[in-house]
C-alpha cells in the first residue's frame, strides 16, 4: 500500500543525495503516478499536495543545455527547494489536523 509517508520518504532520500536527486525524483514521481493502493484513511490534502509536487518536478531538468529551451524548466536547486517546501507544508498540514 503506498503511503503519505513513505512518498515523504522518497523526498527525504532525493534530497539526501543531491548527485541522484533526479533518479530520487523519478521514483516519487513513479511511486504517485501509480499509487492504486493508496491508503485511503490518509487525508485528501496531503494526497493532493504531494501529486501536485510529482506533476511540478516535471519541469526539473538537469542539463542546463535542456533547461536553456523552456523558461519553465528549472535545475536542482530550484527542485530542492520545491521538495523541501513540500514536505514543510506537508508537516503544516499534520500539526493543524
């Protein structure tokens, strides 16, 4: 069954080796986009949150040659922080629940 958590924890490993973050990037990205068997106890929001954040890394590019094509792609600094403001706003969202 795939988590809330443990989508968090694919962040927190992506973040934590920056030299594969968009190897660590793809598996969350696989792991939302095919979550059938989701835990539906887990509330909506926090669902939501973490597809919207798999859909945004979308636009993560590593190459800067790749990037310099589409304004809307972004390299590994920007999709850092988008990961850590995620996970800042996913723990918001625990607290106030």
């Amino acid at each position: 069954m795939t988590t809330v958590d443990a989508l968090a924890d694919l962040l927190v490993e992506a973040l934590s080796h920056p030299d594969r973050l968009a190897d660590g990037v793809h598996r969350f990205q696989h792991a939302v986009w095919e979550a059938t068997d989701r835990d539906d106890s887990e509330a909506e929001h926090e669902w939501q949150l973490l597809e919207a954040l798999a859909y945004d890394l979308a636009n993560f590019v590593p190459p800067p040659d790749i990037r310099r094509v589409d304004p809307a792609y972004y390299g590994r600094r920007v999709a850092e922080a988008k990961i850590r403001e995620a996970l800042d706003r996913l723990a918001g969202l625990r607290v106030t629940c």
